[in-house]
C-alpha cells in the first residue's frame, strides 16, 4: 500500500479548434447512415431501406386514416425536390436570358 496520497490526474481542457473562428458546432441529427461497399451487402441494405421506407409510408397513411376518422385531418407534407446543378444552371439562363 502505498505509504502517501497519491497523485491526482490533472485534466487538461480540449481548445477549440483554431480554424472554427467563433461558430458553434451543429448537431448531428439521425443515425449515419453509411452505405456498404460489397456487392452482397448493397443488395441487402438497398432491400431493408425500401422495407423502412414501406413500413413508414404504412404508418403515416394509418396514422392519417385515423385522424380522418376522429373529424380531423392529417396530411403528409414531402420535402420539395430540389433540382440538379445543371437545371438550376439553365434556369438561371433562361432568366438572365429574358428581358426584364
């Protein structure tokens, strides 16, 4: 045993990162989803996302029937597509193109 105290750690502070120049870090939101590189395993994880995708296109159209039920209404709302580089790029074209 020993015969003095022992030493006590000494915690060092983590500096931010010196090229954050005063932005706060943002959270991660959701799992990562990382996708698989063996052939094998792309099948698989593209089968279970379609599977999620149905079981969760399932659950919001029950959740929406009962709803409707109980005199209220419940509509799914989807995320606007957005468009590719080069449609965004003709668009911005066509406008520049036209006379205002």
């Amino acid at each position: 045993m020993p015969q003095k105290p022992l030493k006590v750690s000494k915690t060092i502070k983590k500096a931010p990162a010196a090229n954050r120049h005063g932005k706060v870090p943002k959270m991660k939101k959701g799992a990562f989803d990382i996708k698989p590189k063996k052939a094998k395993l792309v099948q698989k994880y593209n089968d279970e996302k379609d599977l999620t995708t149905m079981i969760n296109a399932k659950n919001e159209s029950n959740a929406a029937g009962k709803a409707q039920q109980n005199g209220g209404q419940l509509a799914v709302v989807k995320a606007p597509v957005l468009q590719p580089a080069d449609q965004k790029q003709k668009a911005k074209q066509a406008k520049a193109a036209a006379p205002s």
